[in-house]
C-alpha cells in the first residue's frame, strides 16, 4: 500500500504531463491510500477543470465517482495532533501534512511532486517521478 496525493489521483483521470507515470504507478501498486482530504482537494481540481470548460458538468462528475471508486475502502482519517506536529515541524501546510500523517501511520510511503513534501519528508516522500 501507498499513499498518494491529490495531484497523482488527478495525473491518472486527467490527461497531462504526469500521466503515463501515474498510470504506471498503479499498474505496480494499485494499492493506494488517502486521507479523507483528498476528495475536497480532487474536487477543487475538477471544479477548476469545470471554471475552464476543459470538463463538462457530466465529465467532473463521472471522474468524480471513478476516483472514489478508485480509493473505496482506502481512505482514513488522520489524528489532528499528528498532522499539527508536523506543520510545527516544517514549512508545509496542514492539508498536505495530512498526507504524511498517513502515511507515518501506515508505516509507507507517500508519492507525490509536491518539493515542498519532497524536501521536507524525505524519508517518507518519494517523488512520482521516481517510482
């Protein structure tokens, strides 16, 4: 099991220039994991889509449904002190310290390209480049 971010649950339903190594991401581990966060954060994406007409209502919906599918039974929620010790701890924000809390708690590893993550865990945070 891996955690992944937002952005890499985007890099897989919408075509762009980290596609082919998310796709390749889970054909080697399907396995992925979320904190609860990711769905408001997936959504704000697909709500940009929708603000740029790249997505029609029908489509941000439907990609919708395919990412909770995706994830079903692999989102968790994160103890709040956790996350807070790890914002006091670096320069990243609680939202994406939420990723790393989960993936401390299942003792894995988080694929993201956030620098700011890379940077700050790198011993939790793996690059999606680099997997």
């Amino acid at each position: 099991m891996i955690v992944v971010d937002s952005n890499v649950v985007a890099y897989l339903y919408l075509p762009g220039d980290h596609t082919d190594a998310a796709e390749a991401l889970l054909e080697r581990d399907g396995d992925w994991a979320a904190p609860l966060l990711w769905r408001s954060e997936f959504r704000n994406i697909l709500a940009g889509c929708l603000r740029r007409k790249t997505l029609s209502f029908q489509q941000a919906c439907g990609l919708q449904r395919e990412a909770e599918d995706l994830l079903a039974g692999s989102e968790f929620e994160v103890d709040s002190q956790a996350v807070m010790e790890l914002v006091r701890d670096s320069d990243c924000s609680a939202y994406d310290c939420e990723f790393i809390a989960l993936a401390t708690k299942l003792d894995t590893r988080l694929v993201t390209m956030d620098k700011k993550l890379l940077k700050a865990f790198p011993t939790r945070a793996v690059s999606l480049q680099s997997t």
